[in-house]
C-alpha cells in the first residue's frame, strides 16, 4: 500500500486569491446584470432576450463539448431542458397558469438538485458509459415534470371557476426553497475544495436561475436565464486559460505565465529560483503520489511569499520567484522566513510504502551490501511502518538581482541558478545570493 500523508499546516479557507477566483466571472456578471437591470440600461425586446438564451445555452454546450467539460454540459443541458418545460405550459406568459406555476415550482427543485449532483461528477467525458446514466436520470425527471404540469393544466381545465394566478402570488413552495439553500450550500463546499472558477461558477448561474424564476411571468426571467448560460460558458473559457497559465498540480502560474511577466519586470527586479531538497529520493521512496502531495504543500508556502512576490512553477520540482522593483537586501528577509516556515511545517506519513515491502528471498532488488546509501538515508528510515517521526521538507534557494551590467532576465536567472548550486552544495537548505559569490571573488582578488 503507498504511504498517504497530510501538512501539518492548514491551508486558510478564505484569502485573497480564493476570493478572486470566487467572484470571477461569474459573481462580476450576475451583479453587473442585476445593476443595469436596476438602472433600467437592459430593456431588450423579449425576442432578443429569447435568443439571447438559446445562443447562451447552444453555444455554451458547443463550448464544454469542444474542451471535454462534461459537468458544464449537462448543467447547460439541465437549463435548456427547464426553458422547454417553462415555454412549453406558458411560465412566461402574463398573468401564469396553474400549469404555469407548477411548472415554476418543478423545475425551482429539479434544477438546485441536478446543479448538486453534476458537480460532485468525476469529469469523464463524453463517453456511452459516462453520459448514459445522467441522460437517463434527466429523461425521467422530464416525464414526471411534464405529468405534474400537465395534471394542473387537467385540473384547472375541469375547474367550475377557471382562472389565472397573478405574477404576484408565485412564492415557492418552503421546501423548493430548502433545496435551493442545500444546493447552494453543497456548490459553495465544492468550490473551497476545489477553488476553481467552474465549480464557482456553478453557483453563481444557479443563482441566476434562482432570480429567473422570482421573475417568472415577466421579461426579466428570460434575462437572467440568458445571464444563467451566459456565466456557464464563461467558465469554459476561464478554465481554459488557467490551464494555458496555471499548472494543474500546484495551482501557481506556469512557465508560459513566467515568461509574460519577464516582458513587464520593472528594474531592478530579483529573480529567486527554489529547488525542494532530496526530491527525488523522496519521490522514489514514497511514490509519485505522496511527491505530487509535497509539491502542492510546498506550492501552497510559495504563494504566499512576502515581500512583493509572485511564485511560478517552471517545472519538477524547481520553482521561480519574481519581485518586480526589488533589489536582493529587501527580498532576501522574505526569502528567508519562506525557507524557514517549508522547513517549520511538518509532514506526516501513514503506512508503508509497497517499495519498503520485502516480496521474498527472490526479490531482484534486495541490496546485497550491508551499507545503505547515506544520501536520503533519514527519508527511507522514515518511510518504515510505524515510523513516529514527521518528515520535515526542506528547499534550497538561489537569488540575483538585475544590474546595469546584467539587465537580461535569462543573465539574471542563470546568476540566481548558480546562487542554488551553491547553497545544494554547501548544504541545502539555505539561502544564497549572486551577491555573495560577487564579493568573495573581490575579496580574493584585493587579497
């Protein structure tokens, strides 16, 4: 069994970056429609409304069918399936019918609950074994959403009274609106574990939706289903620019990031390259998913490195800071507290790794000398069962600062890389600096 590990130091729930990434773009469109709505600055004709939806929805579902979001699709999918029913027994016409109302009031519990399910989906495709059982499931909520409409438009049919509701009297039903609030709730824990902008957008269409149905009978109730897709397609096109710019394992900016904001470094800048220690010993020794685990929690320090700084993984287990309009004195304190909170924060191991086990005397890589390799020797005394001791990860790190004569950033960042080499081979973890190895070479020639 591979050993599986937790940080001893807890990631915040909340910070400046989850916001962000909370609010963008979905949260940033549906206030923004709600505000000109208010202002009286959106008043299309309800033809455009209409094909303003269907473009929101076809297109969005063209969209997560082009990038394999299968969970977008099916939500999108949910949306133009609650537009049929709610055009189809007259939800948008003024005053509403009881078929109307019901109507309201099915889809104002299927679409929270589908919402919910869909996002706890593995992303799986569009496979036959991955889209059967959802295209099954929301085929017979369609039937039994047509029979319930259809019952109230048979009932109101056979009344001795007929009559028409006013707009006024659509209010929810208590436990439609339970099921939105659990729904909301079950979107917003997805989001915090995953913190990234589909999941957040989930949430921030279904509360469109939400606001669509409060209007129901109304034009705006087709304004903020159109903002509903809207949001949803959006999402599709943010995913995919974190995933051009941000690596999926760590969630820092990438190398292609790295190499955008080398064209805007205002001088004099400090570049700070960072390498965990030993990782690949420790990588072999407790399986690639406990090292995946490692780079995430180390990342995690990373970007929240004080001083001005922004973090970027440029591959392995290498990483880049950049401190724009910094010299090497006002980064290295920062530097410093950063190498000695990695080095502060502990790592534990649960079980044993299947390497650490003995598989018979025939074993083909049992060590024959009685002397083990000192390098990584306190890694795999760790990685034995029953170990008590944490495992503290440690980094090297290497600085350098642009100067008249070393103004390029790939001058700068060989100094910095060389800076690491140094302090790897003094050591590890440490700190040093170009400037360091400047003076030395000055001294030894004043000398």
């Amino acid at each position: 069994m591979q050993a599986s590990a937790f940080w001893s130091d807890p990631v915040p729930m909340w910070s400046k970056k989850t916001l962000k990434s909370f609010l963008m773009p979905g949260g940033v469109v549906l206030l923004l429609v709600v505000a000109l709505e208010s202002l009286g600055w959106l008043t299309l004709a309800p033809p455009a409304l209409s094909f303003l939806s269907y473009c929101g929805l076809l297109g969005g579902m063209l969209l997560a069918w082009r990038f394999h979001s299968s969970r977008i699709f099916f939500c999108l999918f949910v949306l133009l399936l609650s537009l049929e029913a709610l055009a189809a027994f007259g939800a948008g016409q003024h005053p509403l019918s009881p078929a109307g109302l019901t109507a309201v009031r099915t889809v104002a519990v299927l679409v929270p609950l589908n919402f919910a399910l869909i996002s706890w989906m593995q992303e799986r495709g569009f496979t036959a074994p991955a889209i059967a059982p959802v295209g099954l499931f929301l085929f017979v909520e369609s039937v039994v959403a047509v029979v319930l409409c259809r019952s109230a438009s048979t009932a109101h049919s056979l009344s001795p009274h007929p009559r028409h509701l006013a707009a006024s009297s659509i209010l929810l039903p208590s436990y439609a609106l339970f099921v939105l609030a659990a729904a909301s709730a079950s979107l917003l824990i997805r989001f915090l574990i995953s913190r990234k902008p589909a999941d957040s957008a989930l949430l921030w269409s279904l509360l469109a939706f939400s606001l669509s149905l409060a209007s129901a009978g109304s034009a705006r109730a087709t304004l903020y289903l159109a903002t509903s897709a809207c949001i949803l397609a959006i999402s599709i096109i943010e995913t995919s620019y974190l995933l051009a710019y941000h690596d999926d394992l760590t969630a820092l900016p990438s190398r292609r990031a790295f190499n955008d904001a080398l064209l805007g470094l205002q001088e004099p800048y400090s570049m700070a390259v960072v390498d965990i220690d030993h990782f690949k010993k420790f990588n072999d020794t407790y399986g690639h998913e406990t090292g995946d685990q490692v780079l995430r929690l180390v990342a995690t320090r990373l970007a929240r490195v004080a001083g001005g700084g922004q973090a970027y993984r440029c591959g392995g287990e290498e990483f880049t800071i950049l401190f724009s309009g910094k010299t090497t004195p006002e980064v290295v304190e920062h530097l410093e507290r950063l190498r000695l909170a990695i080095a502060a924060s502990e790592f534990h191991s649960r079980g044993s790794d299947r390497r650490q086990i003995q598989r018979g005397p025939d074993r083909r890589n049992e060590r024959t000398s009685s002397r083990p390799r000192k390098k990584g020797i306190a890694i795999r005394q760790l990685a034995q069962e029953n170990s008590p001791s944490p495992l503290s990860v440690t980094v090297s790190i290497g600085v350098a600062t642009s100067t008249s004569n070393r103004s390029d950033p790939e001058l700068v960042l060989q100094s910095a890389d060389k800076a690491l080499y140094r302090a790897k081979a003094n050591g590890r973890n440490r700190l040093e600096t170009a400037s360091q190895r400047r003076s030395k070479i000055k001294a030894a020639g004043i000398a």
